[in-house]
C-alpha cells in the first residue's frame, strides 16, 4: 500500500536535547512538507522541500532543520533553539506539479511533548 | 496576504441532521484553490476535495456537498443525515497558484455527531 508513515507516533524530550521526527512516503512524491499543529489552531508550514537535495523554510523555520537526501525521506530535527517545540507534526507530501494543481496527503504525525 | 477562516469553532449536532460547515477565505490572485481536509481523533488529516477558482460548481459526494460562491469567497462545506463517525475536526485550506503550492489553513471546526 502506498502512503506516508511517521515515526514515533509519541515522542518525549528533555529540555536541551534535539530529536529527530522521520517521514518517509512511498507514493514516489518529489514534493515534501513539515508542518506543525497546535491545540486549536491550524496547520504552519515549517519547511518543505519540492526535489531531492534542495528544501526552503517555511513561515517558522527558526528552531528546526530539515535534509532531504533521499526522494522517499524527509526528517525534521527539532532543536534545543525551538523555544517551544510541544506540538502535533504532520509530514505531506505530494506530486510536485507546477503550481497549486496538486494535493497534498498527510502522514499520521507525531506528538512531541517537552518535559 | 491569503487568510482562510472558519469561524465555527465547535458544532454539535444529533446524528441523521444536516450540518453545514463555513469557510470564507481571502485572496488577491484570480488563480487559486480551496481544500477540505478532515482530521479524525487519530489525528492524520485525511484529503475531502479540491477545487479550482474557475470552477464554481457545486460538488456532491454521497453525504457530503460543497458550495463555492465566489462572490462571498466562500467555500462551504455539508454533510448531509450525519453520522457518529463524521465527528472530526474539519479543516478548510487555500493555496494560491504560484511560486509553489502553499497550504494556508482555517483554524478547523471541530464537529462533534452524538448518536
């Protein structure tokens, strides 16, 4: 089946340490995004990479980093400088057609939580 | 700037009613498009519909109907004879056609179907 997975589904941090979230899709996307869901409010884009080596910010890059090495991986590391990293994250991806005549499809995320 | 809001936070509705789900969105380009995502208690958003800004039909789709009115710029959402299952959070979503696709999303309504 193709699709989009994430991993963990959970994940605990201490203050002061970096994690790493995966995502990898199968659904041979050249398109890949980050974003970042918070208790009653909308999706933001962190980061989003449209091809392989190459990837841009998003509108709240500051505190994370992303590598897109592989076509089917795009891991996002978030770090010590995310002043406050609790947060739902969901990971897209999508054909990468030029322009908005593409959709994109979601992975399951991953709860971060900072203790 | 695009803005999408959906000013419904919370609906509760008993199961077998019809419930309409609003969206009014903000663009200046002439080309965009409108999404519906919905996002179950597991938490991955799941893809409704895509449409384009030159295309104001209405869509139906078993229990569920879309009405695009450009002249309100609104992008409503119903579900027709409710169920249980459709209680989620139901995001609206717009992107404009260019230099990429950028997903700007409603804060959500979250829809809540009691039996």
């Amino acid at each position: 089946d193709g699709g989009i997975t994430q991993s963990p589904k959970y994940l605990f941090r201490k203050e002061g340490q970096n994690v790493t979230l995966s995502c990898e899709q199968n659904l041979n996307h050249d398109a890949m995004y980050w974003y970042r869901q918070d208790p009653g409010q909308g999706l933001r884009l962190i980061y989003y990479s449209q091809i392989v080596n190459d990837f841009q910010k998003g509108d709240i890059a500051e505190g994370y980093s992303v590598s897109r090495e592989k076509k089917e991986s795009f891991p996002l590391t978030v770090t010590s400088a995310q002043k406050n990293p609790t947060a739902f994250y969901l990971c897209a991806s999508s054909s990468g057609l030029a322009g908005a005549t593409d959709t994109q499809y979601f992975g399951p995320g991953t709860r971060l939580t900072v203790l | 700037a695009q803005k999408v809001t959906q000013a419904q936070t919370e609906i509760s509705v008993v199961e077998k009613e019809d419930v309409t789900l609003d969206c009014v969105y903000e663009t200046r380009d002439t080309t965009y498009y409108l999404f519906w995502y919905k996002q179950p208690p597991s938490g991955e958003l799941v893809f409704l519909i895509r449409r384009n800004s030159f295309d104001e039909q209405n869509e139906i789709s078993g229990r569920y109907s879309w009405n695009f009115q450009k002249s309100t710029s609104s992008f409503n959402f119903t579900i027709t004879a409710s169920q249980v299952v459709d209680s989620a959070v139901y995001f609206c979503a717009l992107s404009e056609a260019q230099p990429f696709q950028k997903l700007v999303f409603g804060t959500g309504t979250r829809l809540l179907v009691s039996p």
